[in-house]
C-alpha cells in the first residue's frame, strides 16, 4: 500500500510569516495536531504542531521580543515522502525520527500528510475506522446529534437519514468522502436503516 492511499487531504496550512495566536487558533477550531508552513512560493518547508507551541510557550512565558510567527516556531521538515512510497517505509521513518506524521510532497508542493494514525489505520479494521469517524464528523457537524446512520463496506460509505436540503446533503457527503480509507459515497433515504458502526 502506498502513502497516496492512506494520506489525509487536505492539509490545514499556515504561512511562514503568521503569527503564533493565529496557528493556536486554528489547530483549536479545526481539532488537529499539527500544520504544514509555506513560503511564499507555496512550497513546504516546515510543520509546526501543538509541541512547537507548547515549547514556545513554555520557554517565553512573558512573552518578551513580541509575538512570534510560524516560521520562528515551527519545525524544519526534515522528513518528506512521495505519493509512491510504501506505508512500511513512512512507518519505519517515523519510529527512526520520532515523529508523528509525515508530509506527502511532489517537486516540493504538498499534496496530503500521513499520521500514525493513518498506517494503524491499515493494520485495523479499516472499514469499522473509517465510521467511526465519519460518525464522529457528523455528530459534531449537527451539535452533538445523531441525525444519519453511517456504515462503511469495502471502502464505501451509505449514509441514511433525512436532509434539510441538497446544500446539507452535500457537505455530509463532503465530510464522510475526506475520511481516510473512504472512496466512495451513497446517501440514501431512511428506510430503517442501522448504524453499523463499532
């Protein structure tokens, strides 16, 4: 299996000159663990997470010098792959450098971003996963409310329940379709159907 299949697209940005409080604020909003940093060519050439920021924080706890920006916070991204390379080898890569995610480029523009939790995810039960989190996407989508029914066969998402209209209906198939290990989308209408997820 390749990076391409397993990767997490897209990838939250950030650029090389934002500051510190905006980087917080989206990782917060967005509930994720780390950004990739480009420059002004688009190009990667950093990822800046929640330990650069909690080492940030704690070696300026007054602040002093003004705030600082992505660039002067992040981490140099040593560690890159292509969409071609093997999961085995990103794991192997991730346990030699101790990190916990690796940014997929091509001719130096990001194109998605492999976690360890990404290859687990090939290890165990792919399907039930991949439900999981589109179940977890969309309760948090409608407030904390079970509003659809989700299972995931083979790579396949069904999704069952009544939309307020083609607007709503798109951005659940949108949620459930950047779920890793998801290719394909069916809604359907509610016809007692039952939420397969574990």
């Amino acid at each position: 299996m390749r990076t391409v299949d397993i990767m997490t697209r897209p990838v939250h940005t950030v650029r090389e000159n934002d500051p510190v409080a905006e980087i917080n604020a989206l990782l917060a909003d967005q509930m994720v663990t780390v950004a990739a940093v480009l420059n002004d060519d688009g190009e990667l050439v950093g990822m800046v997470g929640h330990e650069d920021l909690l080492r940030y924080h704690a070696s300026r706890p007054d602040q002093a010098g003004g705030p600082a920006t992505a660039a002067q916070v992040m981490t140099r991204t040593a560690a890159a792959v292509s969409c071609d390379a093997e999961v085995a080898q990103v794991a192997a890569m991730m346990l030699d450098q101790s990190v916990h995610s690796v940014p997929v480029v091509a001719d130096g523009h990001l194109l998605g971003i492999v976690s360890r939790h990404d290859v687990l995810r090939t290890l165990v039960g792919g399907d039930d996963l991949a439900c999981r989190e589109i179940r977890r996407r969309l309760d948090a989508y409608a407030d904390g409310e079970q509003r659809w029914h989700v299972s995931v066969h083979h790579g396949t998402a069904l999704i069952g329940g009544e939309f307020d209209d083609d607007v709503e209906r798109t951005v659940v198939s949108v949620l459930a379709r950047t779920v890793n290990g998801v290719h394909d989308v069916v809604i359907s209408q509610p016809v007692g159907e039952v939420d397969a997820c574990g």
